[in-house]
C-alpha cells in the first residue's frame, strides 16, 4: 500500500518511508540514540502501529584511514596494500580506490589488506566501507604512476663477484629508481642516462652461476642477466706477432662461454677484436692493428 503514513521505527526512532513496489520500501537510517549497538527494525503502514520485521540494524562508527603502505606504485596493480585504521574493526571491509570498490581481507584490530587494482596514472582517494554504502573520509590518497619498461640489457652476463656495467633499455625510467637483479638491488645508486636509458652495476651473486631478471623499479617486464664463475687465460700462441694485425692467436684457460659479446682486448688502449668460441677452454682471436 503506497500512502504518506508509511514508516519505518529504528529502536525508538521513526522516520517517514519511501515506497518502491509492493514488496519493497527505502528507510534512511536516523542518527542512533545509543552509538554504537544493534536496535530492532519495525515497519508501519499508518504511521501509529508498527510490525516487528524480527531483523535488526547494528549501528557502527565509521572507521578512519590512519595510514597506507605503500602510498604509491604502479598503475598495472595487482599488488598488496596494508591500511591502518583509527579503531577496531567490528565486520568485514571493502577498500574503495577512487570508485573502484575492492574486497578487503582481514590482518588484526588495526589492519587491514587489498590488493590495489589497475588505475589511471595520477592520484586517487582512498576510503573504507563496511556496509558499501557508508564510506571513511577520504584525505588518504593512493599515487598510481606508469611502470617501467625493460627491454634489453647490454652485457647479459658478468662475473659473481659483480661491479659489471650493465646498460639498460626501456621506457619511463626515472633518477630516483633502483635496479634490481633477481630481487638484489644494484650494488649502487643506477646511472640515469635518459627515460629510456640507464646503467647500472650488478652487485654480487654468491649462489653460482645463475640468469637472473632484471628489473628496474616496479618494471613489469624484465630481461635476462646470467652471473658466471670467474674465466681465465693460462696460455696464448703466438706469444708475438706482425704490428700489422690480422694474426690469429689461440687462447687456451678455463670457463670461457660461448657468446657473441665475446671479444678480445689487447694492452692499455683497450682494442678489441671478435673472439671465436672453440671450446670451454679455447678461443680464437686475431690481433688488431697497432696504433702508432
């Protein structure tokens, strides 16, 4: 029945209802009498005899965001994000990330977690929910920002003793990035050459040689760093040849690999020449022209 007198009672507290269909009417909840606490909810058609609907309504303070960790990351997502509240949870909770709503799992009184969705680059308030309806205020704001980009390193592999100079390859990377070579961070600060270029030094790899990823920041993509057991040269024939160049010399030693960024380097000027692989314990070079 759809007239004015219909009403919903909250405990004590009557407030007028809207009708929407025969099976079904809208309340806006009054301020409660008691804080926090459950009331009975009683429906009335004349707005004098009201129905026990056997439901209650819990009344709950609305939590506040203290703080969030990490504040900022990439807009890809996907990744976990720890947010303090002001007081005890009393239900489960939702996060909202600008009006992305998703679910929250619970860490402890003071904690909860979500997992923070893919977002446009710029910032985004940040508010809780228990009910999807009524939300925190939201002066906590979440930074999302456009990941990085690997796309190729040059060398792609070094000693694991580390300090090797590894350029990198890709897009939106910034000075404030760290590299990072199978979750170790470069052994220090990256050399920022431009968005798209920077260098950095591998740092140490005690567990053997290993291809590791390479990432720089929060990059989604990655590419291959592989760490090798130290190589050394016991012998070299000719031991003398033409000023001319063009000889060719065999060099003979252990843990040589082979890899087209192989190359012989010949005195103090640092000249190199291509190596040819022949084993694991000989190469082939042929000398470079002297300088004079």
């Amino acid at each position: 029945l759809n007239n004015r007198w219909i009403s919903c009672r909250f405990g004590q507290s009557v407030v007028i209802a809207h009708w929407i269909s025969a099976s079904e009417i809208q309340c806006e909840t009054p301020p409660s009498m008691s804080d926090v606490g459950s009331v009975e909810v009683a429906i009335s058609l004349n707005g004098l005899d009201f129905y026990s609907s056997g439901l209650t309504f819990a009344y709950n303070l609305i939590s506040s965001i203290v703080s969030i960790y990490p504040s900022s990351g990439s807009s890809s997502g996907g990744y976990d994000c720890l947010i303090k509240v002001d007081r005890e949870l009393r239900s489960a909770f939702k996060c909202r990330f600008g009006s992305k709503l998703i679910e929250a799992s619970y860490v402890n009184s003071s904690f909860v977690r979500c997992i923070v969705p893919s977002l446009q680059p710029g910032s985004w308030p940040l508010s809780i929910t228990s009910n999807g309806i009524d939300f925190s205020p939201s002066d906590i704001v979440f930074t999302s920002y456009e990941a990085s980009t690997v796309r190729s390193i040059v060398p792609m592999m070094g000693g694991i003793s580390g300090g090797t100079q590894v350029f990198i390859n890709g897009q939106d990377f910034d000075e404030s990035s760290t590299c990072y070579f199978g979750g170790v961070a470069s052994s220090s600060p990256l050399t920022f050459i431009s968005p798209t270029s920077v260098m950095c030094l591998s740092p140490p790899w005690t567990t053997g040689s290993l291809s590791v990823p390479v990432i720089v920041g929060d990059s989604d993509t990655y590419a291959y760093f592989e760490y090798m057991e130290p190589a050394f040269i016991s012998a070299v024939s000719p031991l003398s040849a033409s000023v001319l160049g063009s000889s060719v010399l065999l060099l003979s030693g252990h843990g040589l690999i082979d890899s087209s960024e192989l190359v012989c380097v010949f005195g103090e000027s640092l000249q190199t020449t291509t190596a040819h692989w022949l084993s694991t314990d000989m190469v082939e070079c042929e000398t470079p022209r002297q300088q004079d």
